[in-house]
C-alpha cells in the first residue's frame, strides 16, 4: 500500500472503522454511532443550505440531526447496505473533523455494474474543492476496488454548486432526466453526469495528479 495521502483502504465490510479512503485533503470513512454530535450540528447549523436538495422527509420519522437513536439507525441501515453490496457511504472528513458525506448509492451487479454518487459539504467548507477530491477518491475506489463499470451523478439544474463539481472534474454530461426524482416535495428535472471505468482509466493518472 501507498502512503496514505494518496492510498485507498479497504477493511472488512462487518468492521465500519476499518474502512478509510483517502485523498489529498480529505478521508472519507462510514459513519458510526459516536458521530451523532458532529453530524447533527452539521446537519441544523446548515439546514436550509442543505434541505432545499433533498427528498422530503416523512412527517412520523424521527429526524436523524435531532435524534441520536435514528442516527444510530441510519448508520447501522447503512452499514447493512456495505455489507450486501448495494451502496457505500461515507463522511468526509478535512483536518479530522466532520464536513459532509459523499455517498455511492443504488449499486447494481450483474449487467449493469453501475452506481450513482451523492454528495453534500458543510457551507462554511464549500468553494475548497474537497468535495471534488472526495468524489474522486470514491471514482477510484468504485472502479478500482468495488469493479463497477459506471459511476453517475444526477443533480437538479439550477443546484449551481453541485455542477461546478462536475465542471471542475470534467465529468460528461448526458442529458436531462425530467422529473426525476422528488426532492422537497417536488418532483425536480436532473442533469445526468457519467464516467465509466474506460473513461477513469484513461484519466486516472490526471485524476491522481490534481486531487489524489
């Protein structure tokens, strides 16, 4: 294994603190039960930057940010989801603390080999570019670890910041996808970035230079 500024680890899917993925910046790891502090105060300092993004949350479920049991939860469904394969999350970390997630989500086998990445940081954090060098070290870790062929990121057209990741990584576009998927009550367009493993491949020593 390389140092780890620039090394992929991969732990035992059962062992969540086994599991650290690094770049040149940030680690990213799975979240675990003792995160409920840092994560909720992330999760209500940064409420509206955030909740404007995402599905809207069901009325009877307890909220994550303010409940420490349904973080627990979420962290163990989550954890359920490493261990049969179907999707990867993880906190971003800058400097040990708590800054976001970027998370690979809807992992499918069998023809299709393909995954979709998720992604949100802490405002007080964005502009740095972390969450870019975050998606490239999962880029790497869904090509050269999980095997996948294709990584997509879907994000609403007016959502500016999350497309001046794609910009910045150059991702390929590949159209829009009208009403996608409900987010905050609304079913919303998505634009649909993708990269396959040829494509990583060909850019992976670009990649490793301006992130890794």
């Amino acid at each position: 294994m390389v140092s780890k500024s620039s090394s992929t680890a991969q732990g035992h899917p059962s062992r969540p603190h086994a599991l650290r993925l690094y770049g040149r910046r940030v680690m990213l790891r799975p979240l675990v039960a003792p995160d409920f502090a840092a994560w909720s105060e992330i999760r209500r300092r940064n409420h509206d930057w955030l909740t404007v993004w995402e599905p809207l949350k069901t009325t009877f479920s307890p909220d994550p940010a303010a409940d420490r049991d349904a973080f627990t939860a979420r962290c163990n469904m989550r954890d359920r989801d490493r261990q049969s394969g179907t999707g990867y999350s993880f906190g971003l970390f800058v400097d040990n603390q708590l800054a976001g997630e970027v998370n690979l989500n809807n992992v499918v086998r069998g023809a299709l080999q393909s995954g979709t990445i998720g992604y949100w940081i802490d405002e007080a954090k964005a502009g740095r570019g972390y969450v870019a060098e975050a998606v490239t070290v999962v880029f790497r870790y869904a090509f050269e670890q999980l095997g996948l062929h294709r990584v997509e990121i879907c994000i609403i057209p007016r959502n500016h910041n999350s497309h001046r990741v794609m910009e910045k990584l150059r991702i390929r576009e590949e159209g829009t996808a009208l009403r996608f998927l409900e987010i905050n009550g609304v079913w919303e367009d998505h634009v649909r970035y993708g990269i396959t493993a040829e494509e990583w491949q060909e850019r992976a020593a670009d990649f490793a230079d301006e992130w890794l």
